[in-house]
C-alpha cells in the first residue's frame, strides 16, 4: 500500500533514528544490568574476605597473631598482612584468594579434629 504525499526517504530516516533509539537504550539496560551485577560480586568477594579473615584472626590468636587489612600501592589490591602482635612486625602478606582458601582449610582441619575427638 502506497500512501501518497510521504516521501520514502524521509521515512526510512524516521524507522533508523527509532531503531537507532532502541538500540541505544538496550545498550544502557545491557551496561546497568552488567555494572549491578559486578557491584553484587565484589560485595559478595568482600564479604566473604572479611568473614574469612574474622574466622583467622579468632584461630591465630593463641599464637600472638593479628591478620590486617592493606591496599597494596602498586597493584592497588587489598591485601592482608600477618602480624606479629609481639613485635608489631609483619610476618607474611597474603593475597585475599588465598586467604578465603586457607580459612576453608583451616575450618576443615578443625572439623577432622572435632570429628576425631568425639
């Protein structure tokens, strides 16, 4: 069907400047979903890291060991520093991955000895 009077030019323009808006606001729904989705795993990750290096700092303590927090100044990463709380020196830096790791370990070790115990 032709409708007579409207120029075919003028409506492609019209279909790709509503095509282009469409495309233009997926894009942005695309990015905000994918930047909300990274916000909700990094505040899982630093959770977990916090919880997990509660659970350390709760098993180390009867060896006159503190674990603390730091951001490292040439990667920008956090990392934690096992102190000794005697001498106020830091014994070990550890990657948070490895910190996660090693409290899940260490929590398995605790349960092969209450296991055995009882």
């Amino acid at each position: 069907m032709k409708i007579q009077g409207v120029d075919a030019s003028v409506l492609n323009q019209i279909q790709e400047r509503t095509q282009k808006a469409k495309v233009q606001e997926a894009e942005k729904t695309r990015i905000d979903t994918e930047n909300e989705r990274r916000r909700r795993q990094e505040f899982s990750y630093h959770q977990s890291l916090e919880s997990s290096v509660r659970q350390l700092n709760q098993m180390v303590e009867t060896f006159n060991i503190q674990l603390r927090f730091k951001i490292d100044r040439e990667s920008g990463e956090i990392v934690v520093l096992v102190i000794d709380k005697a001498k106020d020196k830091i014994i070990r830096r550890i990657p948070p991955d490895k910190i996660i790791n090693l409290a899940a370990q260490m929590q398995h070790m605790v349960g092969l000895l209450v296991d055995e115990l009882i």
